[in-house]
C-alpha cells in the first residue's frame, strides 16, 4: 500500500498537525468535501485562505436538496481553491454547529471564512455557480495574520 509522506499531506492542503484525523464527509460523498469537528475546524478553517462550510442535517430536505450543489462547486472549482470545502453534521457536531450560529431550524446553512475568520452566511437558495463564486472571488491575505 501506497503510504503518503508528510511532504505530500502538506502539500495537499492538509496541515500535518491534524491531517490523520481529517476525512472526507460522508454524507457530502466527494473527496473535495472534507468532514470537520470540534477538534479539526478552527486548524482547517486557518490553514486555508478561503474555505466555504456547509453545515447540514443528514435527514433534511434541504440538506439533501442543497448537497448536489455543493458537490459540483467542489468538483468544478479552480484547481487553486479545491480543499477549500468543508462540511459539518450539526447532528453528530452539535456543540460545534451551536457555537457557529448554525442551528436546526436554519439549515442547511453555509459560511464563508477565510483564513479561519468568519466573512459571511449563505443561505438555503445558492445554485452551484453561486456557491464556485463564493469560493473563487472572496479575496484573502497571502500570509497568516499575527496576533
């Protein structure tokens, strides 16, 4: 079996302090779709420049409704920008959907963070060219912030 060094992790948009325990979301059903908890969100959210979040409840409507749409952003969006899709199970994570404002009766919901700061929300109605344009055109700084 073939086993990655930890040049390739960083390399593939995964920091290494976290990388083993990060997977691709289930529910989502794409590699570009990563699956974050409390313990692997903030790590994630900081090493990217733009990441868009979609947190969900497997068994809503809507959920299911907006899924497909994210799905194709993920697949379709420039090269430069595919790790920066991310996905919460607000019933498996509810502590972590709680402290994001994401609750039940609001999803699914999507927000936009860039290098782990929160930009804005997005709603239940963003068709797949809506949610790519969110991800490519949100500009970012270059480096980490220092506080």
């Amino acid at each position: 079996m073939y086993k990655r060094s930890i040049w390739h992790i960083l390399n593939m948009g995964i920091p290494r302090p976290y990388a083993r325990r990060i997977k691709y979301d289930k529910f989502i059903g794409t590699r570009q779709v990563m699956t974050l908890d409390e313990q692997t969100f903030q790590d994630y959210l900081t090493d990217q420049n733009v990441a868009l979040v979609m947190f969900y409840n497997p068994q809503d409507p809507e959920s299911q409704r907006t899924k497909p749409h994210f799905v194709k952003a993920a697949k379709t969006t420039s090269k430069e920008n595919r790790k920066a899709y991310a996905a919460v199970n607000c019933v498996a994570e509810p502590d972590l959907c709680a402290s994001q404002n994401a609750f039940p009766d609001m999803l699914p919901m999507m927000k936009l963070y860039a290098r782990g700061k929160f930009l804005s929300n997005h709603g239940k109605s963003l068709d797949y060219r809506e949610i790519r344009e969110l991800v490519e055109e949100t500009p970012f700084f270059l480096s980490k912030f220092r506080e």
